[in-house]
C-alpha cells in the first residue's frame, strides 16, 4: 500500500504586505533617512504656520546662512568619524576672518596673500591642537576648549575689539554677489560637501579615518597610524573653520572679532543629530548636511514664525542633548546587536 504524502505549503511564503514592510524597514533602517523625516516634518510645520517660511527669499537665507558653519562642519565631520572632536572652530573662525583682514587692510597686501595667511592660521591652530592630543596626552575636550579661549583672545588682541574695515571693493563684490541665486559660500559648501562625500567613501583615507573611529588596536595591527590620520582631521578642520570665518567676513564685508561666536556647539550639534557619532567609526557627509539643515530650519523657523529669538538658543540646547542621547542610544544598539 502506497500513501501519497501532500507536501504542505511553506508557512514562510512572502506576500506583498510582507515585502512592502521589509522594503520601509530597510528604507527606515537608513541613518539618513531617519533624518530627512523629521526634517520635513519641521519643515511642513513652519509652513503651515507661516508660508513665508518657503518663499525663495527665506530659503535663500536660511541656505547662505547654513554655509558659514557648513563649511566647518564638513571637516568636523570627518575628524569625529576619526574618533576625536575640535571645540575651537568657532574661534578658529573668527581669528581666520582677523589675520585675513588685518593683512589686507593694515598690512596692505594682496587678497590671495590674506587669504592665504587665514587659511594658515587655521591650519596652526589645528598643528597645535592634534599636538596637544595626541602628543601631550591631553584630552581633547581640554585642549580645544583651552584653545577657543586662546584664539578668541588672540583676536581680540589683533583687532583691539573693533572692526577692521574698509575691505577691498574685490572681497565685497564676492561676498555679496548671487551666483544662481544664492551665495558664493553656499556654493563653495556645495563643492566641498561633494569632494568630502567622494573623500570618505571612495578614498583609502576616508577608509583609514572609520577605522581609526571604530577601533585604533585594529588599526595599528593594519598599519595604519591613528594619530598621523587624526592629526590630518585636526588640521583640516582647522583650515574648514577659517575658511568659514572668511566667507561670512566677505558677506558682512568687515573684519568683526565676534564672526564665529558659538558656531562650535551649532557645528557638533547639527553633525550629530545626522548620525555621525560622538565616538567615532560612523557617520556621512549627507547626514551631517540634513543634520545641519534641521539646525537651520528650526532656528530659522522660530524667527519667522515671530517666536523670541532667545528661544533659539534654547532650542539649540535641546537639540543638542537630543543628537546626544540618540547617539548613545544607538551605540548601545549596536553593542547590544554584537
């Protein structure tokens, strides 16, 4: 006697509910994306309660404004995917924006000569920096916070606590030109957040740089030099903040010592709620950008929606421990996965 057996169905069989949740669950699984949503949700806010936020003229604002500490943050970017953080870029910019302006208009000589000595300035301040950290032993909370005071007082040493002014018509007529009806800073932003992206994920550096976050002892058993890659971010950084500094000196057309004033916080802040990683190892230039665009548009949001300016600084201050506590979140996610 045969008995045919019925071969029963597979239970695991996929339906198209089931593939559609799979596809959210991976779309959502995207750091990016986890960013954009509450991005548009800001967005849409504002709008509804004020469609003036959309108009091109408050957009084009709230672009040009972004791309002063755009530029800083792209470089922050990197050097906490490295695994250490500068907190003196803010000053770093303003002490930019002094050296260049000062050799310009006390010094006399050629803008590409005080273009130059900023970008210089930068680049010193972030020699001393990743010497103080990596070679001194000191932590780089410490030796940056020491810095921010050291630049700040040098430029208000150079500068005597005034503006420097008159500019040259040159750094005027670039600063307030509108290429594509924007800014040259929000373009220079643009062509710099492009050549970081294809730094970080097409080069051996942008490798060497999550390695070196993710974990140094296996980095060294690479042969990679932890502190040789994080010197490289401390100075790139430092040469990102002048140049920040520079381009809003050029916008405002004067040398003012306060450019640069609590952009530090407003730089980490906006980087980390993108997803890059207080602890190094993680985090892309897209997120930082949309990190930073949410920054933008909920301080800019308040303004146009008449609430009192001092509410931004609240608001930056919430942000900033929220962008934390995801942080760790996540990093405990990720332990607890392992």
């Amino acid at each position: 006697m045969t008995e045919t057996l019925a071969k029963p169905e597979s239970s695991s069989k996929s339906t198209p509910a089931s593939g559609v949740k799979t596809f959210f669950r991976r779309l959502l699984g995207i750091p990016e994306v986890g960013v954009l949503i509450p991005l548009l949700g800001f967005v849409l806010i504002f709008y509804l309660v004020n469609p003036v936020f959309l108009s091109p003229a408050s957009v084009t604002t709230m672009l040009r404004s972004m791309s002063f500490i755009g530029v800083i943050a792209l470089g922050q970017t990197l050097l906490l995917i490295s695994g250490a953080f500068d907190l003196s870029v803010g000053s770093t910019a303003g002490l930019g924006a002094i050296v260049c302006s000062y050799v310009m208009v006390k010094m006399n000589l050629p803008i590409p000569i005080a273009v130059l000595a900023g970008l210089g300035t930068g680049a010193l301040v972030g020699l001393v920096n990743s010497f103080s950290v990596l070679k001194l032993g000191v932590p780089a909370f410490i030796a940056t916070l020491g810095m921010l005071y050291i630049a700040k007082g040098i430029t208000f040493l150079i500068s005597k606590g005034y503006t420097i002014y008159p500019l040259p018509q040159a750094v005027k007529t670039f600063g307030t030109a509108e290429p594509f009806s924007t800014s040259w800073s929000f373009v220079f932003f643009i062509i710099l957040a492009v050549i970081a992206h294809i730094v970080l994920s097409k080069t051996s550096f942008g490798r060497k740089l999550y390695v070196v976050g993710g974990n140094q002892e296996v980095a060294r058993l690479a042969g990679i030099s932890p502190a040789r890659i994080q010197m490289t971010g401390f100075i790139l950084v430092g040469c990102l903040a002048a140049l920040g500094g520079m381009l809003l000196m050029s916008r405002i057309v004067t040398g003012n010592p306060t450019i640069g004033l609590g952009w530090e916080l407003n730089v980490i802040a906006g980087v980390v709620i993108g997803g890059v990683s207080l602890f190094g190892g993680s985090g892309s230039i897209l997120g930082a950008v949309l990190g930073l665009l949410i920054m933008q548009v909920v301080t800019s949001g308040l303004v146009i929606t008449g609430v009192d300016p001092y509410w931004q600084t609240v608001a930056v201050g919430v942000i900033m421990i929220t962008a934390v506590a995801i942080d760790i979140l996540r990093r405990k996610s990720k332990i607890a996965a392992s």
